[in-house]
C-alpha cells in the first residue's frame, strides 16, 4: 500500500475543494495555504480565485507584514454567506486552513460571529527517539514500534521528502510545530549530527518548514570532547562555551530559523555537567547562551535519578529524584532554557501521579513530556487511546490557581509514536494518540471526547448516521482505562518485563537497579511515600496535594499504592478490597478487550479492508496477550495473599 493519508485523506477537503476560495497574502506558507486549497479543488471542481473580485465562498487572507510566519492565531467568522479566516502570520493561516477543513460543510452555513483562535502553549513539540545508525540494543527507533524511522535508515538519512513533508502536512493539521529529529540518548553517528552532518538536519528542517515546524536537535553534552577534541566538557571552561557558540553559529548557517537543542544530561548513562561539579543550570545556560544569539533554545529535560540504585536500599526513591535535583535550581535558568520534565515523578506508566516538580518551579519555563510512542501502554499493539489520560494531567490543578496546561509556559512535547509503517503508526488507531497530542497542545482544556470525534470525523468520513463513527469511538473511548485494569494495579506501575517492557512479569523489575519496586509480600502491596512513615515523596506537593496523597484515607483509589503500601484487605473508597479490586479489574479489563474486539469484527465493510483487517489482527494479540496479564497478576496476588476471589473465578 502507499502511505496511508490518515486525518488528511482527500475526502476531508470536499467541503473546501467544491467551493471558490480567494486567497490573499504572500510568503512560504502563504503558499503552502494556496497549494492546499488547489489540490482540494482538483479533486472536488471548486476554483482558486486570484482577481480583486467577490465572487467567493471562503477568504483566507493575511493581514499582517507579508512573510510572517510566527503568527499562530487567526480569525473565523462566517457572514453574509461567506467564511473569512484572517491571520497576521502564515503558520495562523495554515491553522486557520485547517480549522475550515475540520468543521466541514459546516464551515459553509449559517452564520458565526468573529472568534479568534490561537495556540495556549507556543511550541508543540515532537521527540523523535531515531537513531540514525541502527543501535544493537534499541533498533532504528528506540521504543518504537512503527516500523523504521522516518528520517534516517541504517546510518544515514532516508531522503524522501515526500514521506517528510507528508508527516510535517499531518503535524500542521494537528497544530505541532516543532520536531526534534534524533534520540536524547545521542549515540556517535547521531552526535555528528551537529557538525559535518548538520546537512542531513538541514534538509529535513527544508522539507518541514513549508508546514510550519521547526526542527529541533538532540546534542550530548560530551560533545566538545568526541567532536571537538577538547579534553573536558565543563560548562564553565571557556574553550568549552566557545566551541558550542562556533558550533551553533554553523547550525543557523546551515537552518537558520532552527528551534534548539534538546539535552538529555546525567541520566541513564548520558554525559552531563556533574562529572566536573557544575549544576544542571550551568549545564543548560552555557547552551543556552550559545543559542541566544539566534532565538534558539535549550530544552533541558529533568529526567535525572539514580539507575544503579541497590534495591535493598529504602532510603532513596526514584519518585522523588527529578524534584530534588531541580526544584533548589529554581531561578537560575536562562529564560531561554526550558526545562523539560515528563508529566509523572516516575515514567510514561499507565497511571502516574503528576510529577510535583510542575507546582515547584514559578521561576523557571518548563515544557511537559508525554509519551505518544506505547512503551508501558501496549506497544501500538494494544489499542490505547491516551487523549483522557493527557487531559487528566494536562487540567490538573497543581497549584491552587494553576493547571499543569497553565504551568507549560515553554511548551507541550511528546515522543513521536510515528515510523515508517505505511499506517504511520503500527496499530492504525494509534494515530488518534498523535493527532490528539497536537490538538491538546494547542488547547490543554479541550474535551478529548470532542477531540476524538474530530479525528474519526476527519479519518473515516463524516457522514451523518452512516458509517463507522459509533463504533471506532467505543472501541477507543475507554480503551486506556482498560489497559490499566488489565495491567499493573492502583497507580503501582512496572511489573513489565524487564528490557523491552512489553507483557508481564511481575517481579521483572523487583530486584533490579532503576528504582522501580511494588514491595508486595504476603501481607499487602505498594510504596510508602507517606512523609509520615516512607519516602517523604508525598511532601513534594504543595500543601493541599501533600495532605491528600499523605493518607491513604484521602488518597485517590487510582493512585493508592503508588504512595501507600496497604494490606490486602485494605477497603478502597469503591467499598472492594485491594485484592478484590485486583481480581475485578482483570477479569473486566479482559471482557473489555474482548467485547471491542467483537465491534471492530462488526465495522467490516465500514472501514477500508486492509486497516480493518490490520486492526482485526491486532486485536487477537491484545486478547492473548491481556488474558496473560490478567492470569499472571492475579495468580501472583493469589498466591501471595492466600484470598481467594470472592466470585470463585479461576485463578492458578
Ligand atoms: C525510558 C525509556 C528509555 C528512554 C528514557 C528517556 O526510560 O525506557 O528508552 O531513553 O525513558 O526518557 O530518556
């Protein structure tokens, strides 16, 4: 099959290509806007008009300076039976292109009053975790499971700028406009990335800008030592900081409207500032001062922790490692350093607390990681829709007067999920992940729901009644609260098999060095992160937050054994017991699995063939593999605990 067109299939753009469209403005993205227009009415008979005249349905105008590409927003108004998108930048006008493209016919009746749109978070951002040399251990893509990368194959870029700008076109209708093209974990081909191969992140950052993204680089911070020659890295050496402005002047050179830097430092192995006594901010600044001069900026990630932790050790506590490290750094960070920290204390689990570094920081720009590409939630062969799970985190109220949403002043970001799988994304319902990242990134308060039903609309047609709408929708809707009952229990986390972290194993990670244990024994299950009596984790929070999480009597049932270890007859707020809960949410998460496998066999003939029986597929291993799931934690809770299930259901 050719690449699947995903949220931008031809038929999306009838409403606009059966219609005449005026479109005023010049500059690169001007037209880009005008090029989209013309390929819809090649397909649907509208016309593009050019003359001064009215005899139009829909204007799409710039208003502002000519070339303008940082405008994002734009106007709407539907009057006098005609539409009017207005905008003072080209990237406003694509969105605003899209915007008429996602409402449809509907863009074409009635009448709107003016209203203006525009992004709550400037940069919307993908990481790319490709290698571009095959890694031993990693592949291609670390974590991915779409295929190769996109970009690169066997150590060196792919070409095919049709694929790329295909993606940045997809990225664009979505609202993203920014990617970062390499892995954090910055192996030797990828370093090079930054010197003698800044051409090959040229012409990637060439083939997206017509759509609005920024391309963004990972770096290792060892850099001026494997690339340079020099004997040391430290931030505060001056042949250090004059090596990174002579590098980074070449960047620009080469990408002059080039986003920055993404660093991954001092974590899992990577090089970072600590190997010569300097703060993670003297680190970030000497970069950021090299990226000043440009505009660029330095995206500082926060995942920092022990992982050769001895787990005998009850003293040290990965939840609280990232808050530790940053939190006493608090305004020291230049303002174009961002400090990306992942949404939870702990990593991409399917059910997390929000990390409490978020409410710590008012002095520092931070950027929110979430991670679209499965890696403890399915592997993009379990259906998993985490758009609830983002706004979840993206709404919640950290602070008093804050959301998490509010607090990402430098920016929304998250692995790409994306490969070189004709389907973009392995599972073909895995791309409702990526488009609802975008669409959340660009409005952390929108209702998923609405957003789901956009991405379905847009995907398999939006035709009233007919179709497959109802169905796609409740075989994606509660799909991640599935997985979680079917995996690891009550905020918990892990219990994934060690390395590739894909199916159970419940004491994988028991005994291992990454700070990753759920302490079960005979009598109860969970980590005490009560200040009172465990790690102190808890105290992270601001005062309202601390008291609820402190006790498990207030704690969310969700959360509870992320902070409290509890007996397995510990009643949860549901009236069940932990054991009970256990054994209830496995079977049902099992019959949940089943049942949507039943209506995606009902959509055949609804949806086209080869995605239906891709997903048809899939689904058989998703049952299989949640049945083991299920037979694997609830045998292991059985025969810790000795309680039998109160229902008599089979347990080995
Ligand atoms: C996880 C993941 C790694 C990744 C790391 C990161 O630990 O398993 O593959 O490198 O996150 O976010 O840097």
């Amino acid at each position: 099959m050719g690449i699947d067109p995903a949220w931008l299939p031809s038929a999306a753009f009838r409403a606009v290509g059966s219609r005449s469209t005026l479109v005023r403005g010049s500059g690169p993205l001007v037209d880009t806007v005008r090029a989209e227009v013309g390929a819809a009415c090649r397909d649907f008979g509208g016309r593009v008009e050019h003359g001064a005249g009215d005899d139009f349905d829909l204007l799409l105008e710039l208003t502002g300076d000519t070339d303008g590409t940082d405008g994002e927003g734009f106007t709407y108004a539907r009057e006098d039976g005609r539409t009017t998108v207005t905008a003072s930048g080209g990237r406003g006008l694509l969105y605003g292109l899209f915007h008429v493209v996602r409402l449809g016919e509907e863009a074409f009746r009635g009448s709107t009053a003016r209203q203006t749109h525009r992004p709550a978070v400037g940069l919307r951002m993908l990481d790319h975790w490709d290698n571009v040399a095959v890694h031993p251990v990693m592949g291609q893509v670390e974590r991915g499971y779409a295929g190769g990368s996109l970009f690169w194959r066997d150590g060196r870029a792919r070409g095919e700028p049709e694929r790329v700008r295909a993606y940045g076109r997809l990225l664009a209708a979505c609202g993203i406009n920014a990617v970062a093209v390499n892995n954090v974990n910055v192996h030797a081909t990828e370093a090079r990335l930054l010197t003698d191969r800044i051409g090959e992140v040229a012409f990637l950052a060439q083939v997206l800008r017509p759509y609005g993204i920024r391309t963004h680089l990972s770096v290792t911070f060892a850099a001026p030592i494997v690339l340079g020659g020099l004997p040391t890295a430290d931030p505060l050496d001056a042949r250090v900081r004059a090596w990174w402005a002579a590098a980074t002047a070449r960047v620009y050179e080469a990408i002059p409207d080039f986003g920055g830097y993404v660093v991954k430092a001092d974590s899992e192995g990577q090089p970072g500032p600590f190997a010569y006594g300097r703060s993670h901010a003297d680190g970030a600044n000497m970069l950021a001062a090299a990226l000043a001069p440009y505009g660029g900026s330095v995206h500082w990630r926060a995942f920092v922790y022990d992982h050769r932790q001895d787990w005998r050790d009850r003293s040290t506590d990965r939840a609280r490692a990232a808050y530790d490290h940053f939190v006493p750094l608090d305004g020291e960070f230049a303002d174009n350093a961002v400090l990306q920290v992942k949404h939870g204390p702990m990593d991409f689990q399917v059910r997390e607390p929000v990390s409490p570094l978020i409410g710590a920081m008012p002095r520092t720009r931070l950027a929110v990681e979430v991670q679209a590409t499965q890696e403890y939630t399915g592997q993009q062969r379990h259906v998993c829709w985490l758009g609830p799970m983002w706004s979840e985190v993206l709404r919640f109220p950290i602070q008093q007067e804050s959301s998490v949403g509010e607090l990402a002043r430098g920016g929304l970001v998250a692995v790409s999920n994306v490969g070189d799988d004709p389907y973009w994304t392995g599972h073909p319902l895995a791309q409702a992940n990526l488009y609802t990242f975008g669409r959340l990134a660009w409005d952390p308060g929108a209702d998923p729901g609405a957003v789901l039903d956009e991405w379905i609309g847009l995907t398999f047609g939006r035709e009233a009644g007919a179709g497959p709408h109802a169905g796609v929708r409740s075989v994606l809707d509660g799909s991640w609260r599935t997985y979680e009952k079917y995996t690891a229990p009550l905020g918990v986390g892990f219990m994934v098999q060690p390395g590739h972290h894909y199916g159970p194993s419940v004491d994988g990670y028991e005994y291992s060095p990454w700070g990753t244990y759920h302490f079960a024994d005979r009598d109860g299950v969970g980590v005490d992160r009560s200040v009172a009596s465990g790690t102190g984790f808890a105290g992270q929070y601001g005062k309202a937050w601390a008291e609820v999480y402190e006790s498990p009597d207030t704690c969310p049932d969700e959360l509870l054994l992320f902070f409290h270890h509890v007996p397995y007859d510990h009643v949860l707020k549901s009236g069940k017991t932990v054991i009970q809960h256990i054994y209830d949410t496995h079977f049902e998460g099992v019959a949940e699995v089943e049942a949507a496998r039943e209506v995606w066999a009902s959509l055949a003939g609804a949806v086209d063939p080869g995605r239906h029986a891709r997903v048809a597929e899939l689904f058989e291993e998703q049952v299989r593999s949640a049945r083991e799931w299920r037979d694997q934690i609830n045998s292991y809770f059985f025969r810790k605990s000795g309680v039998p299930d109160e229902r008599g259901r089979v347990l080995y």
